[in-house]
C-alpha cells in the first residue's frame, strides 16, 4: 500500500505583490518538505492573493487602482513566475499545487487557476476556474472544458476543483470518472457548512479531500497599500472582525472522517499521512463511476475542447470540376 505525506499551506499571503509571495511559498515548502511532505497543496488565488475588495467595497466603486495591481501582479502561464514555481518544486522534490491568477498574455482577462507543478519543475497541468462565484465575476473569466483532468502520480491520481465549483455535480462526476485518489479543494469558503460539504464529497467518492484556505488579518495589509483605507473599512472590520480571511482548512478521510482541522484564525501547515490504499478497500462498497453507476439510465456529456475568443481558419479555393464527358 501507498501512503503520501500531504501538506496543506494555510498561510498570509503579500497583497498583490506576486514577487513577495513567491518568496513565502519557497519558505513554506522548504518547511512542509522537511517535514516529509510529498505534495504541498496552497490556497485559492493565493498568488498574488485574494482580491478582497470585491467583498469590502461596493461593486466596482473606485477599484480601478487595486484591479490594476492585480493585472500587474498576476502570473502568466508559461512564464517567469511559473519557472519560480517550477524551481522550488524541483529544489524540494515535491509535487507542488497551488492558485494563481492568470493573465492572458494579449488579453485583459483574469482567471482563477489551480497550477499542479512535477518535482521536476514542470507545469503539468492547470485548471481555470469554471463559475466565479457572484462578486467574483468582476475580477475573473470562466475557464472551459478543456481543463478538466487529473493528475497522474506515482502515488495515486490528483485532481480536484476550486471553491464552489466544487458545488457543480457534474463537473465532479467528470473528474470522479478519471479515477481521483486524491481530491484537492483549495477555496476561500469560511465556516461549518463547507467542512460538511468536503466530507460529503470524500465519502461520495470514496476518496482523501484536502481542502486548504489562506489566512488574512487586516494587520497583515501593507501600510502603504494604495487606499488603504477603503480596502479595509472601519466599519467593515468592526462588523466582520479582523479576520478578513480566517481560513478552514480541512484533510478529510475516504468516509467523511475529518483527519485534520478545521484550522481558523492562524497560520498552519496542516500535515496528514493518506493511506491510499484506503481509497481502494471503500469503494468496494460505493464506486460511483463503477459497480454504482447506471451508464444504461445515466449519460454525461463533456465538451473538453478549448474555448478560445478567437478561431482562425483558413480556407482553401478549389477549382470547380469539369463534367464528365
């Protein structure tokens, strides 16, 4: 039998400063690989960190500066911070997973990403975010089908959804299909209900559930943040509380038991051994793409090509045929 070693990274990241960030994600990987960890999962968007603005203020009221700093700050893929990313991966030898968001190199759309690093460095796989889920839209795109898939390991297949995706039953039907050992949830969600939610998923699909979210106190925004008073309203904070971001990171075993967490209201790197073969010996109960599936009643159809906003073709004359004598 298998067993990985799972690091799940709740931690502060550097307000749009994408630079800052990176240097915190080579510090916290380097701690959770001492450790043993195999795969080190971040949170949502955590570069260059989440875009707290769209929840503090008024919809699209005086945002054009923040939105600018977070054109600025985000991560093309390939490119310069996914060749960082890359590098601290392969420095520790591990499978690094983690939310970015992701510019488009000739286009002014952003999207929610899940970037799934080798150790050796190589980006090999990203999922776009397919829903932003309400304030959200006026920060980031909607991916498509195209990424959709898991992630094949040595110790088990990886994959998993971002947020409230992961409240899309079909989407995650699509991805239970490809055999997911390993169920990743990086979000933003806070609160009891989304621990409820990550331990259904893990028993309805018989699998292991990391679900981890990052951590900010508003004394954790750089002073000279532009606007930093608006950001982070008087009245805003003494209503929700400091916490701008408290985080609920959750490992969640084959049959709904909670393994680890929630963890909320500090910086943690929540560590877990998954037996693997666990997954296997519970789904001799309940395999919802196998022996408890009704492909004869039950079909679903995924369009799994790209989406681009622009396609080329280009079409060729050809002479017209002569009858025939």
């Amino acid at each position: 039998m298998t067993t990985l070693r799972v690091a799940a990274v709740q931690a502060t990241y550097v307000l749009m400063d994408r630079e800052a960030t990176i240097d915190r994600v080579a510090e916290l990987t380097a701690g959770a690989a001492a450790e043993g960890a195999q795969l080190v999962v971040f949170p949502e968007a955590f570069v260059p960190g989440t875009p707290i603005w769209i929840d503090t203020q008024p919809i699209w009221d005086g945002d054009a500066d923040w939105f600018r700093l977070l054109a600025e700050n985000a991560v093309a893929v390939p490119g310069p911070t996914t060749d960082r990313l890359g590098a601290i991966a392969r420095e520790h030898g591990v499978w690094l997973a983690i939310g970015v968001q992701e510019k488009e190199p000739n286009a002014g759309t952003i999207y929610n990403t899940l970037l799934y690093l080798s150790p050796e460095g190589t980006v090999v796989e990203k999922h776009r975010k397919l829903v932003p889920t309400g304030s959200e839209r006026t920060v980031w795109g909607m991916g498509d089908g195209s990424t959709l898939r898991a992630v094949e390991t040595p110790f088990g297949r990886v994959g998993g959804l971002i947020c409230w995706e992961n409240y899309m039953p079909l989407a995650r039907f699509h991805l239970y299909a490809q055999g997911i050992d390993v169920w990743l949830a990086p979000t933003l969600a806070p609160g009891d209900a989304w621990v409820a939610s990550m331990r259904h998923l893990a028993r309805e699909n018989r699998m292991f559930v990391v679900a981890v979210n990052p951590v900010l106190h508003v004394d954790r925004i750089p002073a000279d943040f532009p606007h930093r008073e608006r950001l982070a309203p008087a009245r805003y904070v003494q209503e929700k509380g400091p916490w701008l971001e408290e985080g609920n990171t959750v490992i969640v075993g084959p049959g709904g038991e909670l393994i680890a967490g929630p963890v909320r209201q500090r910086e943690e790197t929540v560590l877990a051994d998954l037996d693997l073969g666990a997954v296997t010996a519970a789904r001799r109960l309940l395999d919802p793409v196998g022996h408890y599936n009704r492909p004869d009643v039950f079909r679903l159809h995924v369009d799994t090509s790209p989406r681009p906003a622009v396609v080329v073709e280009t079409l060729t004359t050809q002479e017209p045929r002569r009858p025939q004598d």
